[in-house]
C-alpha cells in the first residue's frame, strides 16, 4: 500500500510543490491517489478529487473526514462535466495520455503562481513511447527512479505538459 499507492502518489510532490493558494484537479482519484497524500503533504492547496464511480469518492470522503483533511473536496463526477479552472490536472494511471489532455482541455488558470507553467502532470508505468510519440504537446517525462530506489519505480514515470 505504502509503496505502490502513497509513495507513488508523493513522486509529484517530489517534482513540484505547488504554491500555498493553488487548485489542483485530481481526474480519476479512485480511493484517493494521488490527491490524498499529496493533500496531506500540502496543507496550504486545495485539491478537487473527482471520480465517476460514487463508491470511491465515498471512500475519499470517509478518509478526509477521518484524518481531518480541510483542503479536499470529493466530487462523484466525469472530469469533462468540471466547471472549474485549476492550477493544475494531476492523475495516476487512469487513461491514456491523449485522453487525459482531452479531459483537461479548458480547466487551466491563465495565471500561474507556481514555479513551473500550469499543466497536466500524470503517473504512468511502462513503455510509453507510442503514447508519448503521437502527442503534439511538449511532453516531459521523468524517471521516477531518480526519486526512489525501490524497484517498483524503475519502470514508472511521472510525465508533465504545460498547457497555458
């Protein structure tokens, strides 16, 4: 659990810590990842968890109650259906990159008060070269095995594109 959900989850913690004030949209939350502990890391930047199965954003609402978390709020919907603009779109897993961008489209601020441009930032595991090829977007992937020495981290990435 720790491994595989939370510490995978913190590697977007490890790449940017975003600025006290800023919104960030986790697309797919399922139980929580990677918005919950990132939410617990960063007190001061409030996350929208969203999720089109109820089931788990009940499970996100269970635990941010239960441990107290003021700055996540659970919300049983289809990202696209999202009104909100946000700093930031992160997510773990959860689609393929195009369609992740797609489900971003218009959900950026135009202000940016972080040290890096507003954008998507995803964690993805395994041979993303055809997914990262066919983007016309500035894709940046990381390794997060310069992050983390466990194994489990040596085909994972954390893949970021600005979008303002």
């Amino acid at each position: 659990m720790y491994e595989k959900h939370v510490l995978h989850s913190l590697a977007i913690y490890k790449f940017i810590q975003f600025s006290s004030g800023s919104e960030i949209l986790d697309i797919g939350t399922g139980g929580g990842f990677p918005g919950i502990p990132l939410a617990i890391m960063l007190p001061d930047v409030h996350f929208t968890l969203t999720d089109s199965i109820g089931k788990k954003i009940k499970v996100v609402e269970e635990i941010s109650s239960a441990i107290g978390l003021n700055n996540v709020k659970a919300m049983h919907i289809r990202s696209e259906q999202v009104k909100q603009k946000f700093d930031f779109v992160v997510s773990r897993a959860v689609a393929d990159l195009s369609e992740l961008l797609r489900w971003s489209e218009g959900k950026m601020k135009k202000k940016q008060i972080n040290a890096m441009p507003n954008g998507l930032i995803c964690l993805k595991g395994g041979d993303l070269t055809n997914e990262l090829s066919v983007n016309r977007k500035s894709v940046e992937p990381y390794e997060l095995s310069t992050w983390f020495d466990e194994s489990f981290f040596e085909s994972k990435k954390l893949i970021y594109v600005p979008l303002v």
